[in-house]
C-alpha cells in the first residue's frame, strides 16, 4: 500500500507508527509518499489511526484497501446523515 500527497509534517508520525524501515520519497516541497505494509485482511485500526489525519492523507493503492476505507466512511456518515 502506499499513500500519496501526505504533508511533510506527518512525517514523524508515520515513522512512529510504522518505524523507519519504510520507503519515503519527496512528492514536491511539501509532500511526501511512503509505501508501508499492513493487514488488509482487518484494516479498521489502521483506518482509525488514519482518520486522524483527514484529508491531509490519501490512501492510493491498492485500489480494494482505498475501496474498504471508502466503505467505512459512507456506514459512518450514514449514522450522522
């Protein structure tokens, strides 16, 4: 999985939560991409972690984990709409 566009000041954030054996690249001055590995067979706490960062984060791939957040947030929304 890899995330696209993240602020560069998140970046200690995903070094704590995924240590510093992670690929980050430069994505212009004040971005950043990484490629971390979780468990997508039960993303819910990565998701709640990620969730915290609004839309200062975009999960990009694969495509069936951005899918199963997308999911996530419609049955939350549908508990407020």
């Amino acid at each position: 999985m890899f995330w696209s566009g993240l602020k560069r000041s998140l970046i200690n954030a995903v070094i704590d939560r995924f240590g510093k054996n992670i690929i980050i690249a430069p994505d212009g001055e004040e971005h950043f991409t990484v490629r971390v590995q979780i468990k997508t067979e039960r993303p819910e706490p990565f998701f709640g972690w990620l969730f915290q960062f609004g839309t200062l984060v975009e999960i990009v791939e694969p495509c069936e984990l951005k899918e199963k957040y997308l999911e996530m947030l419609n049955e939350v929304m549908g508990k407020y709409i």
